[in-house]
C-alpha cells in the first residue's frame, strides 16, 4: 500500500524559538523516528509544511493581530525545520510554504493522488495539523488519514486532546506512534 508522511510545521519557532512549547519539543523524538520510518517504507514520499510570515508585514495580517508574537519570519532560525525531524540520510522530500494555518492546496500535490493512506503528525495539533486535516479530508475524501497523536503538540495538552476529537469526528484515525509501528512491521 503506497502511503505518505505530511509533517506540519515542525519548526524551530514551535519548539525551541519564538512560541517555545514543551510539548512540541517532547513530541521531537516521536516525529524523528515517524520520519525515520517513513523514509525507508513509504517510497520517499514525506511532505513537510512551514510556516511562513514575512517581517514587515506580521502585524498588518489578521493573524498578527490576534497574535502579536513574530513567529516563522522567511529565513529566520525561527522559520527553519528542527533538525529532529529531517531523515538521517538523504531523500528527496516535497516542502510547501503556507501563510495560512491550512495549505490551501492539498489536492495539486500529485503525489498524494497515487496514495492509499496518509499520516499526519506536527504542530500545534489544534490550529494547523487540524486545519491540514480538513483540507486534506475534503481533497481526498476516500484516503484514510491517521493522526499520530504522539507526533503532535497542541498549544495546551487540553487543546491538543479537544483537536484529536474533533478530528476523529471527522473520520481521523487517531493513533499513537508505537502501535501504528508495530501494524505496519
């Protein structure tokens, strides 16, 4: 079965950085070895998301307004991957920036059309990887999508567990790390 990793956002700015979050920075691991998984068995198909704003502008944005804390400023330290998350060895991976919470447009990455099932981890659980979710389930209605709920981090363990409801609602597969692991060997 062809599957593929999206990871969303998983920055140096929702770690370590601008909106620094221990429960992203404890999810690292988790996504290391999803990653890890993903490019040995999936046939290099790992998609990675980045937030992105841009310095003079933030605060003029609707988002900048509600929260008014510069994050993922376009080439900054804060805008880059963490290194956690990269494969250990080189493969060749699709990158997509966003300026919304949501990429807007799932349904024009050709390699997600050849899928059979699609795995979802990254950050903040409640605000991009569950606005990904929508706009993915609404792509590909008939893809399952699992969330690995170990590989995200909401901006409160509260948050993130209302976000993991809602998207099981929604037809999620909501499922920890080790588990989906070991249904997979």
């Amino acid at each position: 079965m062809d599957k593929a990793l999206i990871v969303i956002d998983a920055q140096e700015d929702f770690t370590r950085g601008a909106l620094r979050n221990e429960e992203a920075i404890k999810a690292l691991p988790v996504i290391h070895d999803v990653v890890d998984y993903a490019s040995v068995h999936f046939q290099k198909r790992i998609i990675y998301t980045q937030d992105t704003h841009y310095e003079p502008t933030y605060f003029d944005t609707l988002e900048g307004k509600n929260l008014p804390v510069k994050h993922c400023i376009f080439d900054s330290k804060g805008w880059e991957l963490c290194p956690e998350v990269l494969p250990k060895e080189y493969i060749t991976y699709i990158l997509r920036t966003k300026q919304t919470f949501g990429y807007a447009y799932w349904d024009d990455v050709y390699d997600l059309r050849e899928v059979e099932e699609i795995w979802l981890c990254g950050f903040c659980t409640d605000i991009c990887v569950s606005a990904n979710f929508q706009i993915l389930k609404a792509s590909f209605p008939e893809t399952p999508i699992i969330v690995i709920e170990d590989a995200c981090a909401g901006i409160t363990p509260e948050l993130h567990e209302a976000a993991l409801k809602v998207m099981k609602s929604c037809q999620a597969r909501i499922v920890k790390w080790k588990d989906l692991e070991m249904e997979n060997k």
